[in-house]
C-alpha cells in the first residue's frame, strides 16, 4: 500500500510540473493574443462577415483559395468567429494559442515515446519530454504560426500531425506482428492524414513522417513488443512498409509535377523552381539558426523582400556542402546512433512540400511549425549526452529555457504593440512592400494624414528601386490629398508606375491601385486623377506578358476594363470586355454581373447560354463542389424569382 501511495504521488507530482509549465507558456505568450491583422488575413477572413446562417456558412467552408482544396477543416474552425470580423482577432488569436498548447502537451507524449526508443526511462524520460515540449512550445520560430490568425492552419494541421504520429506508434507496437494491425494502422494514418490535408495541404506529410517512424521505431527486433514469430513479422513490417512506400512515391511524384520546368523562370515568382530549391537550402539553416538563438525583431510576417540564392552564390555553395557533410555523417553513425538521422530527416521531410521546388513564397517561419520539432529533439537529446561527460549541462538546459522563454515574452510583447512593431518591421526590412503597407495602415489607425501615409510609401520606394507596389500605393492616396499637394509630384507617381507595371512581377497588389482608382473616381472621391490616367493604368497592365499568362489576374484585368468602359459609355467594348473576364475564369462575380446585364436587356436566350456555361464550368474538387452549388443556385434564383 505505500509502495502504491508512493507511486501515485510521484505520478501526481510530474502531472503538475507539467501543468506549471503549460501554465507559465501559456502566460509568456498571451500577450501576443492581443496582435492583429496582416495581409493574407484579410482576404481569407473578411468572408466570415458573410456568415449569418448554415448555408452562408457551408460557402465560407469550401470556398477557401489558400491551397488547392481550399483547406475546408482550417476554414470551418474559423466560424464561430463569424460577424465580428475584424474586432474579432483576440479571440482568433486565442484560440491559436489554445491550440498550440494542446500540441505541447502532443509534443510531450511524443517525446516521451522518442525517449524510450533512446534508452531513455524513468525521470530522464520525463525530463527530455519536459525539455523537448517547452522548447519547442517557446521557440519564437513558431510564433508566427500562432499568432498570425491564418495560420490557424498550420497550428490546426500540426494538431493532427503530432495526434496520428502518437497513434501510429502505439497502434504499431500493439499490433506489430498482425496481419490485421496493418489494416488498423494504416486506416488510422489516413484519417488522420486527410484531416491534417483538411487542414492545410502540407498535413500529407504525415505519411512519409509515419514511414520515418516505422523505419526508427522497429528498426530491429528489440522494439517487437508482442512479436511470437519472426518470420510473421518481417513479412507484415515488409508489407505495411510497402503500402507506405507507395503513399509517399504518390506524394512526391505528384509535388514534382506541380512544380513544373525546373529550369524555366516563372513570370508570377521571378525566378525557377531550381532557383527556388538552391534559395530554400540556404533558408534551412537560417531557420535551424533562428530556431535556436532567438532575435526578437527577425520574427515578423514580411519576408517578401528575400533575395534568391543562385547555384553558383558562395551562401549556396557552404550550405549544399554542409547539409552533405550532415547526411553523410548522420548516416555512417546511423546504427549506433540513430536519432542524429532520424531528427535530420524528420526537419527535412516536414519541409519537403513547402521548402523545396514548389513556386511558393521563399521564406516563412510558419514552415517550421512541424519540422522544428526534429531539431529539438536532436538539440536535447546532445545536451542529455553531454550530461553523461558533464554536469555541467544540468545548469546549461535551465538557463537555455529561461532565455528562450524571456525572449517569447519580449517578442509577444512587441507584437501586442501595433504602431512599435510595425515601424521596426518597416526599417528592418527596406524591400518589403507589405511592411511598409502595414506600417501606414497602423498609422491610419491611429490618425496619421494622408500626407504622412504618402510618405512612407516614398520612403519606401526610395529605398527600394524596383519595389513597384510602394509607389502604386503612394499614386492611390494621392486621390485624398489636400488641395495644396503639389500636383506635379502626383503625375511624375503616375508616370514611374506607368513604366515600371509592363515588368513588374504579377501579383495582386499589381491589380489593386486600379481598381482603387476605379471605386474612387466612380464615388467621385478622386479629383487629383482623371479617368484617362486610369486608361493609362490599364493599357500598362495590359502590356505585362506575364500578369496576363495568369487566368485569375487576366480575368480581373478584363473585369476592371469592363468597368471602364461602363465610365466611358462604350458599351460594346464594356460587353467585350466582360465576357472575355468570363471565358478566362468563370467566377461568380462576373457571372453574376453578366446574368444582370442580359436579364435586364431582356435576352433571355444569352441567360439560359450562360447558366449553361457555368454548369460545365462546376468543379472537380467535391469540398469546392458544396460552395459552388450554393452560390449558382443563388444567383439564379435571384433572377428566376425576378429580382
């Protein structure tokens, strides 16, 4: 009985060491709760305005565009966030941070299980799983995941990341010599796999993370636990890996041809998937770096202006060469000392969608929400070595933690400080235009003049020559200049963006200054521009090769000259205008603004051709499917019931 009674305290004691700890976390990083806002928020979010009921709210689900099966699970855990969109983002933050804390505690069980793979037991099995989840749970590396609102998404999919891994590994050492624990297995993998995908696309990493288990959990026979016969198991290991193998040659095949010509520069990005791939191999070790010595003003949404690494930088050149000598030590020690290889691999399978080939954007520290816990693990489980030769390292872990935390706590501080951290984001990174937008927009907020808000943007373009977007910004405000704004400083606006818009990168910021001016000059709000400056506009849109190669901004650039030609009262080319939008890309939009056109002309014939348009146009992806029903049905009852 005391022997039980002791056992039960010792249990209750680590339970409530990990409750402080979960608890202090909590409190170093809730200031960050009270953030806001950032480019990518808003047009993923702004629909929750729309939300008043279940249908709205099914169109908000699976009408997402962050990826390319909209990540309906991510999107639908934003609902009970609806109609209060934008005063809202505290609660959306918190929840990210709720979320996050329920992954510590994922980290934990998952460390605790790495730790008996190691030999680790006992105390020092706790201690490395206390380790590994709070430096992991502080790592400023993850704070953008968790309070950038979108990124809910990754914090969401991580959840059923860490959540399957843990399955995995049990489901495996119970049913490891089963013919029947591969069906289990892998039935569990994929559920959790599709929910993370749900989540965000990068989640169907989880497969080729489980095969990593597989290979360093039941590396030999040591770790059969309920194994009789030796043969069986081979044959059902060799079999479930098999399965696995082929999931995750499916993967990376179909990632491969996403990413198109490795050699051709892609007009939307400015450079080639190979550049990308040579750019992100440096990336990797800034990211192990920053994971490790925190700099408080380094985390922060607006990496926009990376500069691409050539095959043939220096930077490149170290790097290649260092992750080869890493690998190739890794691998010769891989036997006596598995965890170095398993951790290496582990940090580049979970980047392998995003940090590879892919033409996504080159750097984002949200990346590292998943992978940063291969490296962690690596990191403490040296430390725990070196407490072999040293006792020395008893000190270093403590102090290490306390760093990491005070630096977690400064950095959500600063974000919690909108004008503070938006000025310091703008000086540290010249070339970025989203900082520099952000920083005028929290001037806004707070009541600066248009003439301050103007001047960010020159300063901004200024210190970046071929930064375009700082001086469309700067030309859209001059509508709401006074009436003393020197007005010739204004053409000369307009004449620099008239030149620079034929080269620049297509983006869609590139689209937003006209159809800002649009609005404004259709309000009567511009009289600092005229409609024929706005011609000018879009003539140099139209001449960007590569903007109009891109289906979504081509239709929008026809929509925008549909408008146009409406203020112009040239109907023929305005009816030309918006059905090439609609042969481009049928979106709902500019169906809708079609529909009205002819049901008010009364050509009932053009109606019903183009409802039958649309129907051919309905989308592949079954999630999209529901939004898009919806949303058709909608718009042609509206003119069905006469409205």
């Amino acid at each position: 009985m005391a022997l039980l009674s002791s056992r039960y305290n010792h249990l209750l004691l680590k339970l409530l060491l990990l409750l402080l700890c979960l608890a202090v976390m909590y409190g170093l990083l809730y200031p960050g709760v009270y953030g806001r806002g950032y480019y990518d928020d808003y047009h993923n979010l702004s629909p929750l305005n729309s939300v008043h009921d279940f249908r709205t709210a099914l169109v908000f689900i699976f009408s997402g565009e962050a990826g390319p099966i909209g990540r309906p699970l991510s999107l639908a855990s934003f609902i009970i966030h609806a109609g209060g969109w934008v005063e809202n983002i505290g609660e959306i933050l918190h929840l990210n941070l709720l979320i996050h804390m329920l992954n510590v505690i994922l980290v934990f069980i998952f460390s605790n299980l790495i730790g008996s793979r190691l030999g680790f037991y006992g105390k020092r099995k706790y201690y490395f799983s206390i380790a590994v989840s709070v430096i992991w749970g502080l790592s400023p590396i993850n704070f953008p995941a968790i309070f950038i609102p979108i990124q809910r998404m990754a914090v969401l999919s991580g959840f059923f990341v860490f959540l399957g891994l843990i399955v995995y590994i049990y489901l495996l050492t119970r049913f490891e010599s089963s013919k029947k624990g591969i069906f289990v297995s892998l039935s569990a993998l994929m559920v959790f796999s599709l929910l993370a995908t749900l989540s965000k696309e990068s989640g169907a990493l989880l497969i080729p993370l489980a095969l990593l288990i597989d290979y360093f959990w039941f590396k030999d026979s040591k770790c059969s636990y309920h194994a009789t016969d030796k043969g069986v198991r081979y044959s059902v290991r060799f079999m479930r890996r098999s399965v696995l193998w082929v999931l995750v040659l499916f993967i990376y095949v179909y990632m491969a041809y996403l990413g198109g010509n490795w050699f051709e520069v892609a007009g939307i990005r400015g450079y080639s998937p190979l550049d990308r791939l040579t750019t992100q191999s440096v990336i990797l070790f800034e990211y192990v770096f920053y994971t490790f010595i925190p700099d408080v003003f380094y985390y922060h949404p607006f990496h926009d202006g990376y500069d691409v690494v050539l095959y043939n930088d220096f930077k490149f050149i170290v790097s290649l060469f260092s992750w080869l000598a890493l690998f190739c030590g890794a691998y010769v020690v891989r036997k006596k000392v598995p965890i170095i290889m398993f951790s290496i691999v582990f940090y580049f399978l979970a980047h392998s969608s995003e940090s590879t080939f892919l033409m996504l954007e080159l750097y984002f520290e949200h990346r590292n929400y998943i992978a940063s816990l291969g490296i962690v693990i690596l990191f403490v489980w040296f430390v725990f070595l070196i407490n072999n030769l040293s006792k020395l390292s008893l000190v270093f872990l403590p102090v290490y933690i306390l760093i990491i935390a005070f630096s977690s706590n400064q950095l959500a501080i600063l974000w919690s400080d909108h004008e503070t951290s938006a000025q310091i984001w703008f000086d540290l990174n010249p070339a970025s235009a989203r900082a520099a937008n952000n920083y005028a927009i929290v001037l806004q907020e707070n009541g600066a003049s248009v003439g301050s808000l103007i001047g960010i943007f020159d300063e901004a373009s200024f210190r970046c020559e071929s930064c375009i977007i700082t001086r469309m910004e700067s030309l859209s405000l001059s509508c709401y200049v006074n009436e003393g704004e020197d007005r010739g400083r204004i053409k000369v606006r307009l004449e620099e963006v008239v030149d620079k818009i034929p080269s620049a990168l297509p983006s869609s910021a590139l689209l937003k200054l006209p159809m800002n001016l649009l609005d404004s000059y259709s309000a009567g709000e511009c009289s600092a521009i005229g409609l024929d400056d706005v011609e000018k506009l879009m003539s140099a849109l139209m001449k960007n090769e590569e903007l109009m190669k891109v289906s979504g901004y081509a239709s929008s650039v026809h929509h925008m000259l549909y408008r146009f030609s409406k203020l112009n009262g040239d109907l023929f080319a305005a009816e030309k205008h918006i059905m090439k939008a609609f042969e481009i890309s049928k979106k709902f939009p500019i169906y809708s603004e079609i529909m009205n056109y002819y049901y008010k002309s009364g050509n009932d014939t053009k109606v019903a051709e183009m409802i039958s348009l649309m129907e051919n146009s309905r989308p592949f992806n079954p999630a999209k499917r529901i939004a898009w029903d919806i949303q058709f049905n909608q718009i042609n009852g509206l003119y069905e019931n006469g409205e």
